[in-house]
C-alpha cells in the first residue's frame, strides 16, 4: 500500500466508561486514515489498537513515526509488549489474575522492517 519511505501517523484511542464502548483511530500526515470500535474495552486498551492497527498498515514502512498521546500505550508497544504475549497476558508473579480480558488489544502485528519512532505527543 505505501509508496513513501517515511510516514509519520497519528493514533488515538477513547472509552465511555473504564472499560466501556471504546474506539481507535490513526492518521496519516498524507492523508489516509481509518478507525474501528471495541464493544467493550479500556481506554488504555483502545490507545494501544490504534497504534497497533497503524503499525500493522504501514509494516513496510522503512521509517515510520507513530505520534501518540498515551505513554501507557508507548511504553506497552516498544518495551513490555513481548513480555505480556509470553505470559499471555497474565500479570508478571502468576498469582495475580490475569490480564483483564477487556484490555488485551485485539491482534498484534508481526514486527515491523524496523521498529517505528514512537513519539509521545501533548496529555
């Protein structure tokens, strides 16, 4: 689908209620966008789709930016993301409980070409 080697998207991610009906988005600075709903999620959950989706799409993408407003999301994608799908998304000691359902994104992508520039951006 790209043609450009670099992008840089935007994404977002909302809920009415925590957890609750919940929405994602990404868009990118040419222009292409796309968005999707949860039936029932967190809104940490809903952030971190929206990066993923935008990841997903530009895969290809030698030097993609994500620009989010979410460090929880930021931090799930480039640092404890692998952690959690080893422990299907169980807490770390295993006594917890696990993961809320609610808060497991929906799909993750394959790894990237390479790993995008997540940036945080304004609250």
């Amino acid at each position: 689908m790209t043609q450009h080697q670099s992008m840089t998207v935007g994404t977002d991610g909302a809920c009415s209620g925590n957890p609750g009906p919940a929405g994602w988005a990404w868009a990118a600075a040419e222009g292409t966008l796309t968005s999707g709903v949860m039936a029932r999620s967190t809104s940490q959950a809903a952030e971190l789709q929206g990066v993923l989706e935008a990841i997903t799409m530009f895969n290809d993408m030698p030097d993609l930016t994500v620009e989010l407003d979410s460090a929880c999301a930021m931090n799930t994608y480039a640092s404890w993301m692998d952690n959690h799908k080893r422990r299907s998304w169980h807490t770390g000691d295993g006594s917890s409980p696990p993961t809320a359902r609610s808060s497991r994104p929906s799909s993750t992508p394959a790894a990237p070409v390479a790993p995008p520039d997540c940036r945080r951006c304004g609250s």
